[in-house]
C-alpha cells in the first residue's frame, strides 16, 4: 500500500503546483473557467492527500513495519493510541500531517469565499504554492512512505511521547501553525489582486481566532504535559521548541488586535499586512525549529535532508512578503490619523508594539546559540535570565494595558472621563498592592506588580461588564450585541488568571528534597509527606516502580500519591511518574519526583509546593470559552457585510 | 499488492483530472470566459459602503462609551456633531446621481 501512499502524494504535488502555476496565469489573464479549475485542483488535493494519510495510518495500526516510518516510530508493544499518535511523532509524519492540514483548510476557505471571485482567483495560488512546499518535501525529500526489509519489532516511541497529552498537543498545535497560512494567502491575495478594501479580513476574521485558539490551546497542553511528564516540576522552560510555538501566537495576538483599528478607523493597513506575514513566517520558523533537529545542534541542522529547503523556503516566504507590500504601499495608505496618544486605539497600538517586541526579542533568544554556533564555532545560548527580563519589561505593561484598553473611549479621552473611569480599578490595584505587602508577600517586585496589575484588569473587567450591562438592559444581549468585544474581555481574564497562576507557582513556590527510608517523613510547606511501601508493576509497554507516600496536613490525612519511575524495555528508555495532590485550599498542588531509588531502599524524593499553579490550567479552560464567544457567529453582522459587498458587486450590474 | 495500490492510484488520477477539468466540461464554449474586475467606480463605492459602515459603528461606539462614562457630557457634545455630518456624507454621497459628491467625499478626508 506504500505505493498507493505514494501516488497520492505525487497526485497531491501535481495538483497544488497545477493550483500555482495555472491559477496564478488565470488570476493575471482574467480567465474565469482556469480559476475554477485551479480552485478544483486545491479541493482535490486535500482528498489525495488524506488517501496519503489513510495509507499511513492504516500502516500504523497494522504494525506494518515494511514501513520503515512505523518501523522507526512504533513497536509491537505500544498501545494503539500511542502507535496511532506517531503519525505526528516523526518528521515525515508531521509534514504529512501538516499538507492534510493546510489542504482541508485550503479546500474549506476556498468554497466558502467562492463568491469572492476577484479575490480568491490570487488566493488560491498563494496557497497552491505553500502546499507545493510541503508536497514537494513528502514527495522528494522526506517520505513517509520509504520501504525497507520489515524488522520483528520496530524502534517503539521515546518514552516522554507516550502520553495522552501527545494524543492531542501536537495536532492542536499543528491546525494553529497552518491556520494562520489562510489570513496570510487573504492578505497576499488582497495584495495582488489590488483589492485591499476589508474583504479579506472580513473572510479570515475567524481564520485568524481560530487558529490563534488552536496555538494557544496547543501551548497549554504542552505545558500540561511537560508538567505530568518530564519530572522537573515547571512547565514552561523557554525552550526553542516551547518559543516556536509563543512567537507565531504573540504576533497573531497583535494582529487580532490591530486588525479592529483598521475595521474601525480604516488605520494600519501596512502594518496588519506586516503582522499578518510575520505571524505566518514565525509559523513556517516555528515547524522549521521543530522539525530539522537545528535547535539540537547547528550540525543536525545539515545534517537533517530537512533543514536548507525549509530554510530557503522561509527566506523565499519572507522576500516574498516584503517586496508584495512594499510595492503595493500606495494601496495601503490611511486617510485617517491617530487622533490622540490617549484613546483606545492608542492603547492597541501600544499593546501591539510591546506584544511585537516581546515575539522579536523570544525570536533572537531563540536563533542566538544558532548564530553564534554558525559564527564563532561555539554555542552561546541566552538562558531563563534573559526571557525573564523581557517578559516581565513587556509583559508587565501589557498585562496594564489590558485593563486600560477597556476604559478608555475610542478617538480622544479627556482627563476627565479618564479619572472617572479609572478611579474603582485604581483603587482596587493598590488595596491589593498595600495588602499583599501587608501581608508578607511583598519581597518579589514582579510578582507583586503582577498581582497589582491583576487587580486592576480583572477591576477594569467587572467595570465594563456592569456598566454594559446597566447601558444594554442584560448581560445577555451586552455580549450577544458584541461577541468579539465581550469573548475578548473574557480572554483577557484568562490572561489574568495565567498570569496570577504563574506568579504564585514560581514567585511563591517552595523545594525541598531528601533521601527517605520506609516510615521515613520530610516537611514541606506545611504538609509532611511519609514514605510508606514500594511496589513493581509490569505493563503491556512498560515496568514501573513507584512509592507509595502519604500527605497530611496537620493531622489530616490529605492525599496518598505514587511517584515512580518506569523503564520501556523496548526503547531502552526511562520516564518520570510524577504524582500530584491538587489543593483546592490554595489551588495549588503538591508535586512529588521519585528522584531515584537506591539498592539500599533509600527513596530519594523532591516536592514542589506550588500555590495557585492551578489557575494556569484553569485559565486554558476560560480561554477556550472566551475564544467560543469571540468565534460565535453573529447573524445581524454577517447581513450587513453580504449588504455591503452585494450592494458593491450591484452597482458593477 | 503493489498493482493493486497502484491500479487504485490509476483511478484516483482520472478522477481528480475529471474534477479539476470540471469548469471546461461543464461550460466547453461559454458567453463570457472573464473574470469579474473591480473598476474605479466599484472601489470607490465599496470605499464609501466601508466608510458608512465605519462611520455608524463610530456613532454607536460614541453613544455607548458615552452611557458608560468613558464619554464625558461635554466630550459627546463636542464630537456627536461632526461624527453624525460625516455619517450623513458618507450616506449621501451613497445615494443614486450622487456621482460627483461621490467622488468628493472619496478624496475629500
């Protein structure tokens, strides 16, 4: 069947490059029939690439190790979720993975803008050309379908994949990766068809949320599985692969945000076509980091058959983008001005130079060792200092300007109305600020401005809700009346929610670690924890040793956890079963490492104590929520955009 | 197993050629084999469809911020006025034999 696999790919290669070249020809002759055609060629695509993925999945669950991907990536012993989850665990599977992706989207953006003809004739080989990058690697450099004498067993997965987190981290982050090829094929399809009235960000609108969910959601289970899985007790590292994927969402997270000032005023056109193309070539980086090896080693990088095709196509994507909006400027000029450094767009603009900012300066942190390596010979990385230092310069600020965006008016606010509306916010910020001092929880600075700031946004929040909701008559038609608005006031207590999480997990948290015999006990942070027994378990993929230890608080017996660890004989490899109580005193948890277990029956056990380190999942939660409201189809705006653009295309009858 | 895949593949082929030769089987000689273009009239009017657009969700913003008390009483007086002349500019200039305004208040911000 790799033969079926493989044909459908070449299928697959022909018709995106027949979408580029044929469309790009009837875009720039005006041929209406070849459009359609070049339209087809990408619908059809998408169905000969998932036969692609049919044949390979297939593959992967019939342990057909003649395939020397399932060969490299599973082993007989390996639970089918796991053996299935490793089409997106190897290279050829995720680039495989991605071109399903970016097809389907393709397919669907396409039909459901099919009326746009003008536009979507330069749409369709803007993507025809993505796609032909990625079916050009799955055909000629990188198959998923090589064949080889099949071994009795195959290689198995690296321990830390075999996590349901993985079942469900790497697809999310892929549809957020590719979902931002489509606001970028809109924007460059706008570009060069002259049209760059608002159609195209009317058409991407949910495109760009959609995937910026996808990315973000992507990241919290990513954290939530380094945190489950790795055994270190954190769950964000700054780490390139970590950074890959914050860099795309912060500049996506710009756009979404600049994008309403050029709705609103008709400002910043450059610059959301700026974004749009940044948001997208961080993407493309983003695989690039993941997938060549290159943040391993500079030498993994050429040694990877990956890594200077994707490199050139990411110089070609970026020249690409530049020359585009440099030569369509005039095209993109605002007739309106910033009327006042004080007013809500105002507020955007800043939020976007410091989000911008924050994404170039992760982006130099990350290609540094690279640069260096290629440079000097040596590896000279940044470390957690660094991004420390610019998160809290720019994150701090941000987080501000999230509760000052909402309160202050469109154009030009006075002082007058500024001080009214500030006043409860203000207030609530240093009451918090005065009583977290008051407290003792005044020695770390940033942790104490961020729960200050906090203070504030989530005071600024409640404001807009009440006040709305006294304006409006209920809450109900408040959001129903404005969906983006309110979906992104409750993303932004989300962020809120994140941002006390992360400050009391690291600002607050308390280590210990210590070699405990059975009966043995260690304090931390006022539980005590008991070493009680020691058990083997064997399972189908693995054998694990785990202790048993008992939490108490005061004299309450809390929790009984099972920290271990396991050996997977077929990888010759070891992973972390870390075992957590989850407080709902302090929304924190007790976090426990089996940190080695020595022949004498010595357990060596570290804790984590981390207060409010739940909010950070709980935030995912409401980020989800929030991005449904904002995502929520709202009938009244649909007819009056189709008004508009009908009532423009009627004036062309 | 091999020409099986590949007599599978063989049929994928021709179905995907059917499907994206479908525009010219379907229309083989058609009135008019153009795509529609955007003329200097078309943009000018979807420019001012915009521009009304923005303009009336700028007055609501206003009237809302306003009963919120982000809009001070004096600050609404001050800028209801020219916000609403530009809403009925826009308005006007949208309504048909308006040509000439048309194109006035297309140039004229």
């Amino acid at each position: 069947m790799a033969a079926l696999g493989r044909v459908a790919l070449l299928l697959s290669f022909g018709l995106v490059a027949y979408a580029l070249v044929a469309g790009s020809f009837a875009a720039y002759t005006r041929r209406r029939r070849l459009a359609l055609s070049a339209q087809n060629a990408l619908l059809a695509a998408f169905g000969t690439t998932l036969v692609a993925a049919g044949v390979l999945l297939s593959a992967l669950a019939r342990h057909d190790f003649s395939f020397v991907y399932v060969a490299a990536h599973t082993s007989r012993s390996l639970p089918l979720g796991y053996t299935l989850s490793a089409f997106w665990g190897g290279q050829e599977g995720s680039l495989l993975l991605w071109l399903v992706i970016l097809t389907g989207y393709a397919a669907l953006a396409v039909w459901l803008n099919r009326r746009s003809r003008e536009l979507i004739a330069w749409v369709v080989p803007v993507l025809g050309g993505v796609a032909l990058f990625f079916a050009f690697m799955l055909c000629f450099v990188s198959s998923p379908f090589g064949k080889a004498v099949a071994p009795a067993d195959g290689a198995g997965m690296v321990a830390s994949l075999q996590n349901p987190y993985m079942l469900a981290h790497p697809p999310m982050l892929y549809l957020g990766y590719v979902g931002l090829t489509i606001p970028f094929a809109f924007a460059m399809g706008a570009l060069l068809s002259g049209r760059t009235d608002e159609r195209w960000i009317v058409a991407t609108r949910r495109w760009t949320l959609a995937a910026w969910t996808f990315l973000g959601v992507g990241q919290l289970l990513g954290a939530h599985w380094a945190y489950v899985e790795i055994g270190w007790g954190g769950y964000y590292a700054w780490d390139p692969v970590e950074n890959a994927a914050l860099m795309p969402w912060l500049a996506a997270t710009a756009f979404l945000h600049s994008v309403m000032i050029q709705e609103k005023r008709g400002m910043l056109k450059v610059w959301n076509m700026v974004l749009v193309a940044l948001a997208f070539n961080l993407s493309i980086l983003g695989t690039f980091l993941t997938r060549s090896g290159v943040v391993n080693s500079i030498h993994s990088f050429s040694q990877s058959p990956i890594g200077g095709w994707f490199l050139s196509f990411i110089v070609g994507c970026v020249v690409f983008s530049v020359v585009i909006i440099y030569l369509r400027l005039p095209l993109l000029r605002a007739r309106t001005k910033l009327e006042s450094l004080v007013s809500r767009e105002a507020t955007f603009l800043y939020n976007n130079l410091l989000l911008v900012a924050l994404a170039l300066t992760i982006l130099w942190g990350v290609m540094y060792p690279l640069l260096t390596q290629a440079v000097t010979g040596e590896t000279r990385s940044v470390s957690k200092p660094y991004y420390d230092f610019f998160l809290h310069s720019f994150g701090l600020p941000l987080l501000l300007l999230m509760g000052i965006g909402p309160l202050v008016a469109w154009r030009r606010a006075s002082l007058r109305a500024l001080g009214k509306t500030f006043i409860i916010p203000a207030v609530a910020a240093v009451v918090t600020g005065v009583a977290l001092i008051a407290v003792g929880l005044g020695s770390s600075t940033p942790g104490l401005l961020a729960y200050t700031f906090s203070a504030f946004v989530f005071a600024s929040i409640v404001l807009e809700f009440t006040r709305g909701t006294l304006a409006t008559g209920s809450l109900w038609r408040l959001v129903g009346k404005n969906r983006r608005r309110y979906g992104g006031y409750v993303v932004h207590a989300s962020v809120l929610l994140l941002a006390i999480g992360i400050a009391g997990s690291s600002a607050y948290q308390t280590i210990r670690e210590r070699g405990l015999k059975v009966g043995q006990s260690m304090e931390v942070a006022g539980y005590t924890l008991t070493y009680r027994s020691l058990e083997n378990t064997q399972h189908s993929n693995s054998q694990s040793t785990s202790a048993t230890v008992d939490v108490t608080r005061g004299r309450t017996h809390v929790a009984t956890l099972h920290p271990g660890k396991s050996f997977f004989p077929v990888e010759q490899d070891f992973g972390n079963d870390v075992s957590i109580y989850h407080d709902p005193r302090n929304l924190g948890d007790v976090f426990t490492i089996a940190d080695q277990f020595d022949k004498n029956g010595t357990l060596f056990l570290k804790v984590l104590v981390k207060p409010l380190v739940n909010l950070v999942w709980a935030a995912g939660v409401l980020f989800v929520f929030g991005s449904l409201v904002a995502l929520w189809p709202d009938a009244v705006e649909q007819r009056r955009l189709a008004q508009r653009y009908e009532g423009a295309a009627a004036a062309r009858t | 197993m091999t020409a099986l895949a590949l007599a599978l593949g063989a049929v994928l082929a021709a179905l995907v050629v059917v499907f994206v030769a479908r525009p010219f089987l379907r229309e083989p000689a058609p009135v008019s084999d153009r795509l529609d273009e955007q003329g200097a009239v078309d943009r000018l009017r979807l420019e001012l469809l915009e521009e009304r657009d923005r303009a009336l969700s700028a007055l609501k913003e206003l009237e809302f911020d306003h009963r919120t008390g982000k809009v001070t009483d004096d600050d609404y007086r001050e800028q209801v006025g020219p916000m609403r002349r530009r809403a009925a500019e826009t308005l006007r200039a949208l309504e048909p034999r308006a040509e000439p305004r048309a194109a006035q208040v297309g140039s004229g911000r």
